[in-house]
C-alpha cells in the first residue's frame, strides 16, 4: 500500500491527538484511567510520523434514523430457545415465524440461527450476496462496563436514553451541545486530500453535528441539488426592480465592517460552491429511482420515487459520481429519515419504516453496483438508541444498545459482527425492561470505517478519543 507522508501535517495531528487523549483521561466523570490515557499515547507516538491515506476515492455514507430504531425486531433468533426467548419478552411486539427469512450467520454461538423479517428482504439479498454485515448489539460506550458497573454507575455515558443527548453522542461521542461530530473530526483529517475542501462533508437532510469539525463545514444541499439563493440578481425582489442587483452588488463590495465582510465572504463562497458543484452535477448520470410501490404509514402507498430518503441517497449518488470532475478522495456523508420513536402503534409503522429503508438502500446499492463504484462507497445505518425488549402495551420504550447495518462492496458481508445478546428479560446484558448494556461500542464500529477511509491508528485516536479504552474493533471492512 502506498502511504504519503506529510511530515508536517503529520505532527499537527500527532500533537492535537496527544492532547485530546491527555484531556479526556483527565475528565473524572467519565471514569477513564490514567493508564489508559498513557496507553493511547504510547500508541500514537509508535505511529506518529504517518499521515492519512488518501490514494483513490473513498466515501462514507451514515443513514441516520431519527427517534430510536426496535432493531429487535430488525435482527431476530430463530433458533428454538433464541425465539422462544423473544416471544416471551417481546409479547405483541414479536413478529410470527412464518415472518422471518433465514439469514447466513458466522461468529456466533454453535446452534444460533437468525432470520429478518419480509419488509427487509431487500436488504437481506444484500446481505447474502456478500455486501452488507450486521454489527450486533451496538451502542456508546466510555469503555467496556458490566451490568454491576453500570448499576454502580461507573464509566456511564452520560445522559442516557435522551433522544437529542444520545442522537448527539451517537453522532458525536458527547452529548447535546457538542461542538463536532466523528464524521467531521474525519474530514478535519482527509480535507486537505480534496481539490474542493467544501465538499468533504456533505449532508442531504440538513445539519448534523456528525458532520461539524473544527475546520470542516458541512455544505448542505437538498434533494434536488444545491440550493440556490434566488433572490440575488432577481428582477423582482419583494416589488423592487432593483434590489436584486442591490444585493449581488453588496455581497461583492470591500467594507470596513468586519460582520459585513464575514457575512459577504461566507456567502461568496456558498454562491462559488454552489456553482462548482451545479457545474459538476451537469454532466452526472445516475439510474433513477425506480417507481416500485411502497407503503407510507397511516396513509396511502407511495412510490419509491417520491420517497425523502430514496431522494436524498439519489442526490449523494449524483455527488459520489462526480467525484473525479470536482477532484474529491475523501467524502462523507449524511441521509436521515424520522418516525422511529414507536412508543405507539409499532406493529402497524415498523413495517413500513422497515420497507421503505430497505428499498432505498437497495436502490443506492444497485446504482453503485451500476457505476461502478461499489467498492469506493461504505453506508451504515445509525440511531438514537435501541429500545425495550419489553412491550409497554403499544410500543416500546427508550433502551441502549441496538443491531445495524453496514453495506457496500468494501465489507466483509454475509457475517455477524459482535455479540448477538440473549433476547431473555433478566440477563447480565438487560438493565431493566430489556435494554441491552451494549458490547460493541460506537467508537469501535466508527473506527473500522475510520481505517477503511485511510486514518492511522493516532488519527483514529483523534477522531474517537474513547477509542483507546477497547481492546480492539471489529473487522468488517477490506482494509
């Protein structure tokens, strides 16, 4: 593999890491050792004299589902003790055998079987076909914790199952408020790889702290493109003939007022950036979504063509393909959907919820395939929390750990990665209610992909400071 080397850049990142670690060891609510501070420090100093690779393209991809997916009932056991389990704690919630389709299942315990329900078939052809994994039992964690830990509150992340606290931290390792996302610290590392450094973060569905760092802004666009900013150069602003050219005139004017230059410099390049990117898009060519019929919930059928989230992976697509026209290696990315809180009304909307993820991704998955650029494009799925195994009558409850997904042609798919948990109320892994202590932390899951895109072991380090406190990340990415 080649590497390139930037001496310079390379000790920046070595020292900043090195300071992240030495904070985040010294926070005493987040109960992390010295040792394991010195430990990550000895770690980066090993690999200190590397830069992030960049060779070729590269893109990741996050499918955030806002309100904290029952992934229980995305992943179940088929096994006869593993369903029995789940139906005994699951009650109405658990789907009918005769719902699930057997899944390929590796790395698990002898006897284990697994199966997804029929809304996920799409996504399960994935699976079986080798491009896609599922990460088992997933959630954020400071560092491993038993259940006894946890009840003794040590190293507990804080303010858990809150949705705008654990969206944050699932997002950005911290709580409401924090400053920048994983996805962004990433970009702050791969930026200076792009010929368009605006481009490295890029969200379809609006502002995302995943996407913040502390050099990397995220650009936003929507589902039809850059949004443009109509009124500059318009011949009618609010009955003015003139106020449009006024405005075009004023954002390219020299002033001595330092919030009118930042305001003008900020828009110069959201208008340059814009133009570049609709420049680039003009010659772009990506499958169309097909209008396959889904179900909308409480209402209607729809067509996938219609659907937000087929539209926005429609629009990375357009971005993606246009890699090699705007001089991109390194992108990520952010889609999001809603509805995923199901305190109510489950068993009627998680079907649809089901089918309409599953349908866009396969949509996504299939026009890389197309393009070619399978192998170049990583997705995962994200959410705020799991939730209950237990039912509350209608729903279920905010939990913690959950089961995700990871696809593209650079995953070690057809496999389980992770401890799949006993589905039984009452184990070490249920804090109450059934939700799970998760075994596999965010950090860990984030760090294999931070590795695929080119990141050291120090740079992983800066992304993710927790990073250190594991003993290891699952290998579900060719690297």
């Amino acid at each position: 593999m080649t590497r390139s080397i930037h001496t310079g850049a390379s000790r920046r990142s070595f020292l900043r890491a090195v300071g992240g670690l030495a904070a985040s060891a010294a926070i005493p609510q987040h109960g992390l050792p010295l040792v394991t501070g010195l430990a990550g420090m000895a770690a980066l100093a090993s690999q200190s004299s590397h830069a992030a690779t960049t060779s070729g393209y590269k893109a990741l991809v996050c499918l955030y589902m806002n309100g904290g997916s029952d992934s229980h009932n995305w992943v179940v056991p088929t096994d006869a003790t593993g369903y029995a389990e789940y139906v005994r704690s699951r009650g109405e919630l658990a789907w009918a055998a005769d719902r699930l389709q057997g899944i390929t299942v590796t790395g698990q315990a002898g006897g284990r079987s697994f199966g997804m329900p029929t809304e996920l078939t799409p996504l399960r052809s994935w699976y079986e076909a080798g491009q896609a994994a599922i990460l088992a039992n997933v959630g954020p964690l400071v560092r491993p914790i038993s259940k006894a830990e946890y009840s003794a509150g040590v190293s507990v992340p804080a303010k858990l199952f809150s949705h705008n606290d654990q969206a944050s931290t699932w997002q950005s390792l911290a709580p409401e408020g924090a400053p920048s996302g994983w996805g962004g610290r990433m970009g702050d590392i791969l930026m200076s790889a792009n010929a368009h450094p605006v481009f490295t973060a890029v969200s379809a569905s609006g502002n995302a702290v995943f996407l913040s760092g502390s050099s990397v802004s995220q650009y936003q666009v929507g589902v039809e493109g850059p949004v443009s900013a109509s009124a500059i150069g318009s011949a009618n602003l609010f009955g003015s003939t003139s106020a449009g050219s006024a405005l075009q005139r004023a954002y390219a004017a020299a002033s001595s007022d330092r919030i009118q230059m930042e305001y003008a410099r900020v828009m110069q390049r959201g208008l340059s950036a814009n133009a570049a990117l609709q420049g680039a898009l003009t010659g772009v060519n990506v499958p169309a979504i097909p209008s396959t019929a889904v179900a909308q919930v409480n209402a209607a059928s729809t067509t996938l063509d219609k659907l937000n989230l087929a539209r926005q992976l429609r629009m990375v697509l357009q971005i993606i393909a246009a890699n090699q026209v705007l001089g991109m290696k390194r992108q990520v990315f952010m889609v999001q959907m809603g509805g995923f809180d199901t305190h109510a009304n489950q068993m009627r909307d998680q079907p649809t919820q089901m089918a309409q993820v599953a349908q866009s991704i396969n949509y996504f998955m299939a026009a890389l395939n197309s393009l070619g650029l399978q192998n170049n494009v990583t997705l995962f799925t994200a959410s705020d929390f799991g939730r209950t195994l237990l039912s509350n009558g209608d729903g279920s409850d905010h939990g913690w750990g959950s089961h995700h997904f990871v696809a593209g042609g650079a995953v070690r798919g057809g496999a389980m990665y992770g401890q799949f948990p006993s589905t039984a109320l009452g184990t070490a892994d249920d804090i109450g209610s059934g939700r799970l202590l998760p075994t596999m932390a965010v950090s860990q899951m984030a760090g294999s992909m931070a590795a695929w895109m080119g990141l050291n072991a120090s740079e992983q380090m800066q992304v993710l400071p927790s990073l250190a406190n594991f003993s290891g990340q699952p290998a579900f990415m060719k690297i």
